[in-house]
C-alpha cells in the first residue's frame, strides 16, 4: 500500500470513529434528579441545539392518548339503567379487547382448517452470471474459459399433506375449542360491564337518597333549633338547650356535607364504568322507592345448579380442557410418520456463451412429482417431552377448571345468602326508620309543649336520620346483591335480561 493510500485509509477512519452517534442526551443526565417534562410550547415543537441537548433531556409530551368524549349524553335527559348499560358497551374498550380477541381466535381455527388444502405456489427466477473456470492449457492457452449465462425461470408447485394420522384434525379441534372459550370470555367481559354499571348505578342511587335522608335530617335539626330558641325566648328554656339543639344542627350539617362526598365518589364509579370523562355531567333515574319482593323464588340447590349450567367462565375452561386433549392428540401424530405429495412444473429459458461465443439457448419444460415419506425414528426425546408437556397442561387445565368450579359454587352461594340476609336488613332498617319516627314526634311535640327534654329530642332526631339513611343504603344494597347473584349465576348476558338481576 502506498505511503499516500495509507494516510487517505487512516484520515477515512478517524472520520468514521468521530461520526460515532452521541446519544447521551437520550437520557436524564444525573440520577438524582427526575426528568422533565416541556414547559412551553416552544420547547415541545422545537429540539435542543446538540451542545446543550444533554442538560435539557424532557420526556416528550404524550400526542397518542386522548382526553374521552362524553358526546352522546345528553346533559337534562334522565337515563335508567337498561340506558346506561346500552351506553358503556358500546364505550368501554373491555368489550372491545374482548370481542377482538375473540375474532383472532376464530381467524386462529381458519388457519388451522386451511391445513387440510394444498398450497400452491407460483415463482419465477431471472438473473445473470459470469463464470469463470480452469481449463488446460493445451486446448486453451489462457488456462481458463468464460461463460456467460443470462437464464428465467417460471415455475409452479404444489405440496399437499395426504396423511399425518389425525394431526390435522387435533390442530382444528384444538383452534375451534378456544375460539369458544374466546367466545365464552367475550361474554363474561360483557358480564362484568354489566354489572360494574349495574352496581355503580345502585350505589349512586343509594348515595342520592342518603342525600336526601341527610337534607331532611338537617330540616329536622333546624326545626328542632327554632323550637328551642323560641322557648328560651318565652322564658321556660336554658341557654344549654339551645346550645344542644345547635349542636345538633351542625351536627346534621356535617352528616350531610359527607353525604355529598359519598356522592361524587358514586357517581365517578358509575362514569368509570361506562366509560365516561370524569366532567361528564349525568343524570339517572331514581329506584329507591321501588318496592322489593320478599325473598328469592329458587332454593339455593337450584341456583348453583344453573350457574354451573350458564356461567360463561366454567364455559371456557371446560373448552381450554378440550383443547388439551386436542394438543395431547396432535403431539402423539408427531411421533407417527407423515406422508405427502409435492410436484413442480417450469419451462426454464436459458442463454449461455462460452468465451464471448454466440449465446445458444434451451426452452425446455421440466417437472416432477415426488411421495415423501417422513418418520421421526430418534430426535434426542424432543417430541416425547413435547407430549409430556401436552399431558402436563391438560393436568393443569382440569385442576383449573376444579378449582373454578370450586370457586363458582363459593361465589354463587355467598351472593345467594347475602340476597336473603340483605332483604332482611332491608325490612328491618324499615321497621326501625317507622319506630324513629313515631319517636321523633313524640319527642319533638313533648319538648314544644314543654313536658319533654332536648336531650329526648335531638336524641330521637339523630336516630331519625341515621334510620332514613340505613334504608336508603340497605335498598341499594339488596339491589347490588341482587345484580351479584345474577352475575354469579351467568345471567347478565345483556341489557334486556337485566330484570332478572333483581332478586325474586
């Protein structure tokens, strides 16, 4: 290499060592000290000058996520929960993810279906080669030839598998049994919607009437107040009567004021699960004056019999158990030998010349049709541990479906008894707001007439409102059990099968 050829090679080097990328301002520059995000417009369009890049690392601001729409909902009109249902699946992107999951496993079973058809396959090859190879030097005195070759090849073929006892078939069987499961899980998503709206409408509806059990307990305690006020005035009262029944009022005021956080709280639940911006400004239908049924018309045997009859989710695992077997099925046809038919069929065009000779050429049409016979006699135990594997996932496919089941009669008998527990809170708390009542009048019209005290008073006024209170959430309660034990037993499958969410 010559002296100058040398210097040329080593500047060319060092140009390409110093191209090297920096990408150091990539990162925070100090691990004490959180990267920031832009601060200005400004600074999120436009990048950081290299020399300072480094020092002004910033998390870029987030353009793919963006703020939900609450277009649809009309701000005076008053939905109900069959509405409301309606609403969140077509919104809430779980149905979504679901329903898209189950489309792929169907396309999944297709695929293994298309195995059962040959596949053909059309090509073709153009190209050009120059050769050179040795040749003695008594026929030619360089001691070699050239070739040139110019050649285009079209061809078709075709392969299709004629036996793999039962291999195929275990493949479909195994694609078509989780397509149902994906199919039974989609359901359960939809399930799951249902009743996170349905639980999430009863409690708002159970916050609303606290609401309004606690604005009345407040109007109790001021109508209480003037009644002692009015009575310190004509003389027959003390100062700390008035400062009780003060008390009281406040006290009212600040159950109230939680009331209204209990509220907020409820209503964010409900728009998290239809979906909905947390600004969204909904109104709903009040149930909290509808009656409710005694008890449930079914014994609990008959209960946990249909749930294990309806219930999407034991569906799905009993599919994933069939599709084990199946995958059992296709690894023991691993071990068995395949036999298949290939052909192929081109009518290649040919050009040579050998040392810048004239090109000859050759359009001849070729094929062949070949039975292949595959038998895997020893593969260092690789297929007997894949179906070692294939047994071991089915073992665990039906202690999963056991401990499911298991688990689904658990769930369906805890829901079913807190039905029946909670229908009797319900009456009870009823009987107890009837008794506080007749309470809080006597009391309030003894101390107006000045035979009772405060105390007996405002007593029976906070036992009021904590009795008005105890309704309104112990109807919401039955309510939310009920739509439990409906969700236990795989019957929300839609917004008209709803009514029997409640409990009969």
């Amino acid at each position: 290499m010559q002296p100058v050829s040398r210097q040329l090679f080593a500047a060319g080097g060092l140009v390409l060592l110093c191209a090297c990328a920096d990408t150091s301002y990539l990162a925070p520059a100090a691990p004490d000290v959180p990267a920031p995000f832009p601060s200005s417009e400004a600074e999120r369009t436009t990048p950081a000058p290299a020399a300072v890049a480094s020092t002004k690392f910033a998390i870029p601001p987030n353009t793919a996520v963006e703020f939900p729409s609450s277009a649809g909902i009309g701000a005076n009109h008053v939905y109900g929960l069959v509405e409301l249902i309606d609403i969140a699946q077509r919104r809430n992107p779980a149905t979504r993810v679901a329903w898209e999951e189950a489309r792929q496993a169907a396309i999944k079973a297709g695929i293994a279906e298309a195995a059962y058809l040959p596949v053909l396959t059309a090509s073709a090859l153009a190209g050009y080669e120059r050769l050179a190879f040795p040749m003695p030097t008594n026929l030619v005195p360089a001691g070699f030839a050239t070739s040139n070759n110019r050649e285009v090849v079209p061809a078709a073929s075709v392969k299709y598998l004629l036996l793999d006892f039962g291999g195929r078939a275990a493949a479909v069987e195994e694609a078509s049994q989780l397509s149902i499961a994906a199919n039974a899980e989609f359901t359960t998503a939809h399930q799951k919607l249902i009743y996170a709206v349905a639980r999430g409408y009863f409690m708002l509806d159970g916050a609303n009437a606290t609401v309004s059990a606690a604005q009345q307990g407040l109007a109790d305690a001021r109508a209480l107040q003037e009644s002692a006020e009015a009575v310190y005035q004509r003389g027959l009262g003390n100062v700390v009567q008035v400062d009780l029944a003060r008390r009281a009022t406040a006290q009212a005021q600040f159950d109230l004021s939680q009331t209204y956080t209990a509220q907020k709280n409820a209503m964010s639940a409900l728009l998290e699960a239809m979906g909905l911006p947390p600004t969204t400004k909904l109104r709903v239908a009040s149930v909290s004056e509808r009656p409710l049924p005694p008890r449930t018309a079914h014994t609990v045997d008959g209960v946990l019999r249909e749930a294990l009859r309806r219930r999407p989710d034991l569906l799905a695992d009993v599919a994933k158990l069939r599709a084990s077997d199946a995958n059992i099925a296709a690894a023991r046809s691993e071990l068995l030998p395949k036999i298949s038919l290939s052909a192929n069929i081109s009518n290649p065009i040919w050009s040579m010349n050998v040392d810048n000779s004239p090109y000859f050429t050759v359009r001849q049409p070729q094929g062949a049709a070949l039975l292949k016979l595959e038998w895997p006699l020893y593969d260092g135990g690789l297929l007997q541990n894949k179906l070692r594997i294939a047994e071991s996932q089915r073992n665990a496919a039906a202690d999963d479906l056991q401990v499911r089941t298991n688990q689904a009669l658990r769930e369906v008998a805890l829901a079913y008894d807190q039905v029946e527990t909670g229908l009797q809170q319900y009456n009870a708390a009823l009987a107890l707001r009837t008794a506080s009542e007749a309470a809080f009048r006597s009391a309030s019209d003894s101390y107006k007439a000045g035979v009772g005290t405060v105390n007996d008073a405002t007593t029976a006024q906070t036992g009021l409102a904590s009795a008005r209170a105890a309704v309104a959430r112990a109807h919401a309660q039955v309510l939310i059990n009920g739509a439990a034990l409906a969700l236990a037993t795989g019957f929300l499958t839609s917004s008209a099968d709803f009514a029997r969410a409640a409990p009969r």
